[in-house]
C-alpha cells in the first residue's frame, strides 16, 4: 500500500475520532451549561437567568448560552481541519 494512502486514512481515522469525541461530549456540555444559568439550589450556585435584573448577569447567561456552541463547533472543526488538511496539501496523490 502507499505510504500517501496511509496517510490519508490515518488522518480521516484521526478526524472522525475528533468529531466523535466532540459529539459525545456535547450532551455533557449541555447539562453543565444548563445547569450554571439555573438558580441557586443547595451547595451550587447558579445565574439565575429567568429572574434577574442585573444586565451583567444577563450578558454572562448570553456568552454562557452561546459557549456551548462555539467550544463544540471548534473542535468539530479541528476535526474537519485534520481531514481537510491532508487532503489539501495532497496527501493522496
């Protein structure tokens, strides 16, 4: 087999282990977003995003809300990036 075949199924192995990783961890993510922009129960404290009036709360619900779309969709990305790349720079030629 050619070492450029090689090359290119190891980094389309490598790229879809990266998206996977970031999809099973998604949920996970999720749960921990929701759970910081909640209110406040026992030990945890939390935004409260429902029922506060403060507009630096409000800001930090909107960057907490948008957070998990960024960090996941980043490193969805990367993975694309792994797999792009090889293939761009003509790995499989």
């Amino acid at each position: 087999m050619n070492s450029k075949a090689q090359t290119t199924f190891y980094s389309l192995m490598l790229g879809l282990v990266v998206i996977i990783l970031a999809l099973s961890l998604a949920s996970s993510g999720k749960t921990f977003v929701d759970s910081a922009m909640n209110a406040s129960t026992g030990d945890f404290i939390g935004l409260d995003c429902e029922n506060t009036t403060s507009n630096f709360v409000k800001g930090t619900c909107v960057i907490a809300d948008f957070s998990l779309f960024y960090f996941f969709g980043g490193i969805i990305l990367i993975g694309l990036a792994v797999i792009g790349a090889n293939i761009s720079i003509g790995g499989s030629q």
